[in-house]
C-alpha cells in the first residue's frame, strides 16, 4: 500500500468510520427514535450511537421514555432483543413451542423461542426469571450461544463468560462496568460484527445473507455506531525508516510526491520523520541524515533534525511520537510506520546507517507504550506485518491496525 493511499484511505475514514469530522445521522428503514424519546436519553450516554444504530435496524425500541439506556435491562428485555437482532421476532411470536416455565406473562413467546433454540435457559427448573434484572454475565452467556459457542462442548462455562466473550467480541469486557440497555447495545454491535464459530462471515453478514436486513442497513447502522465522536482534527504521523527503498529505489520520494497530490487540509496534519537511509532522491531530505518535516500544501518544510539519531531504536519512534504530539496536537491520532517488514519474527525496518537493523515488534510496542499516546489507526506500510502477532502485541495502542499478511505492491 502506497502513501498516497494510506492518506486517501484517512480522508474516506474521516468521513465515514469512527473519525469524522462531521457526524452523519443513521439512517434505516425502521421507525426512528423521536427527538423527545432522543432528549429523554441523556445525549452525553456513550452508549447513544449503538442504540441509535439498532434502533435503525429495528433491533432496539425506545417507549414514551425514551431508549431509557441508564436502565438496567430484564432478562425478558435481554432475550426480545437478541431475538429481534436475529430478525427471528414475528416467528417467536407465532411459535407453539412448550417449555417448563409457570411465570411466563407477555414474554411467553419469545421466551418459548429463545429455549427451544438454545438461547436462554431458565433460572431454576421451572422458573423463567424474566422480570429480574439481567446480569452482564447472563447476556454474555446468550450472545455467545448466538455466535455458536456452547457451555455443553466445554467452549465457556457461565462463571468464565464475560471473560471468554471478551476474547471473542475484542473488547474488554470487565464485568465491573454497570450493565444497562445503554452497554446491552454497545455489545450487540461488537457481536454484528464479530465472527460465528467456525465461520468466516461475521453475524451481520450472516444476517444479511439471511435477508434479516440489507448490507445497506448493516453499512448505515456500522457508520452510526463508529461516529460516535465527532473529531475536528486529525495528525499522521509517519515513521519513515528509508532503507535501500529509498536510497536504491526513490520509492520514499515517489510516496511523498503522492502524499502532496493527496493535500492534506488544515484539519489533517502530516508530519513525517526521516532517517535509516545513505541517500535521498529529492531536494527536501540531507544523504544520512535523521530530519523532521511538516507536510504542507505545497512541499515539506523542515522543523527539527538530528544526526546521530538511529531508527531502528525504539526510543527514536518514541521521541517523535511524543514531538509530534506536541507539535501538532489533536482529537485523533495515526501512526504509519513506512519501510521494510520482516513480520513478528524479523521485525519492522531496515536501518542502513546501522547495519540494516530492524525494530521488533515488542519494541515498537513499548515505544508507542513510552509515548503515551493511543492512536486510532497504526498502519503498516510495510511487507508481511499483518500478523495475528503483531495485533495482540498492539492492541493495547490503537483501535485499527491496517497491515499485509503479505508483501505490498510498489
């Protein structure tokens, strides 16, 4: 993947994922929420934008309280909403199923449904417990049931739930956080667009294929849920190790030149640091040098250097993250980490001022660690760094990792 095309896949980010500039309203076929059952909501909830997005899929329903998403959800609540999720709700409703429960009440259906489908089980032989309050536990518990895992082929067990639904969602899930209809929701999301057992389609995509809703509703519904904060500035950073790509191949140069042609704006800074090379093709960067430059809108203009700097040190990534953090400081940040790349054995770089050595993979990860800052997007514009390895040992760094598991086209 080219520069220019790391930027141009920022600018589409910044308008459609989780780092726009502008939040764009969801939309969908199902009745929206009403400004007052909005305003009935406290706005500030961050759960908002997830319930807003299953509200559009007609997933999660608010009543003349509004979505009500500081309340603690019921059981009963937990199970139509699940249902409703697998676009299941009018079959539930017209199912004859019997089960062994006595306090079934309006719930009867669904929680007919949900037990002969190995959804819920009862909180006693004979008891339903639909109008309890709901535990994080419990909705792990039927979710993870949803995406094909079972307490019976010894996957999870119910005391382990929230933690093996954490490892499956990828997102940390503690157990400790208050459960409301507010982080029932959020987790929906995360399960949309989480893998089935032994499947390589998300549930949303099985869903979809299903008809339950349209890859348009799910693409709205996704946008909704990742524009959950409105960003007004944006900083790239790039980590250019130059290497014989550079020095044998101008190809630094050439994604530069792209970089200019892509123009960032004033919500968008690029700043850039050089080194790892003996020779420079263009009239910007010193042969040997380690220097720092600002993208502008017509070249790049140069702020700091240093000769005696060596890339592949962790502590250099970590000097210019925190430089260019303070240089230009902003609501989200994105580090491109350009040169060679070996994967989780071989590393990151290729510095040829000091005999082509390269940055592990642990390295850069206690140096962004050092930095103290959390990127929304690390990107790999490198050979073969799109590794399981290499996103576990990041994952405590960034919300997106874009990365080949194979080696990159010139």
């Amino acid at each position: 993947m080219s520069l220019e095309e790391i930027i141009n896949l920022t600018n589409k980010l910044l308008i459609w994922l989780l780092i726009c500039i502008i939040y764009i309203t969801c939309s969908g076929t199902a009745t929206p929420v009403s400004a007052s059952e909005l305003e009935n909501s406290p706005s500030e909830h961050e759960s908002l934008p997830y319930a807003e997005a299953l509200n559009t899929l007609g997933v999660l329903r608010g009543n003349e309280k509004g979505l009500e998403l500081h309340r603690a959800p019921t059981r009963s609540e937990v199970l139509v909403m699940i249902i409703r999720l697998l676009g299941k709700e009018q079959e539930a409703l017209e199912s004859t199923y019997s089960h062994p429960f006595i306090d079934t009440k309006w719930d009867e259906p669904y929680v007919s449904y949900g037990y002969n489908h190995s959804i819920v089980k009862g909180i006693s032989d004979n008891s339903f417990g639909g109008s309890k309050q709901a535990s994080l536990r419990e909705y792990c518990t039927m979710l993870l049931r949803v995406l094909g895992y079972n307490e019976s082929n010894g996957d999870f067990t119910f005391q382990n739930s929230v933690k093996f639904a954490s490892i499956v969602l990828g997102e940390e899930l503690t157990g400790k956080e208050k459960f409301d209809r507010g982080k029932m929701a959020e987790i929906a999301c995360f399960a949309l667009s989480t893998r089935k057992k032994d499947s390589a389609n998300t549930l949303g995509k099985i869903l979809v294929e299903q008809g339950v809703f349209t890859q348009q509703q799910l693409n709205d519904a996704q946008r909704c849920w990742e524009q959950r904060e409105k960003y007004e500035s944006t900083t790239v950073l790039i980590y250019a190790v130059g290497s014989d790509l550079e020095s044998k191949q101008e190809r630094l140069t050439n994604d530069l030149n792209e970089i200019l042609l892509a123009a960032p704006n004033d919500n968008c800074h690029v700043l850039l640091q050089t080194g790892g090379t003996i020779k420079y093709h263009n009239d910007w960067m010193t042969n040997k040098k380690a220097e720092r430059f600002r993208v502008t809108g017509k070249g790049l203009r140069r702020i700091d250097y240093n000769t005696t700097t060596k890339a592949s040190d962790p502590q250099t990534l970590t000097d210019f993250i925190k430089w260019g953090v303070k240089e230009a400081p902003s609501q989200r940040y994105i580090l491109v980490l350009w040169d060679h790349g070996y994967g989780i054995k071989g590393g990151f770089g290729a510095d040829e001022l000091n005999e082509n050595k390269t940055m592990p993979v642990s390295d850069i990860s206690a140096a962004i660690a050092n930095a103290g800052v959390f990127f929304d997007i690390i990107a790999f514009d490198a050979c073969l760094m799109g590794t399981v390895e290499t996103a576990y040992a990041l994952r405590h760094h960034t919300k997106y990792l874009i990365a080949s598991e194979e080696a990159t086209p010139v």
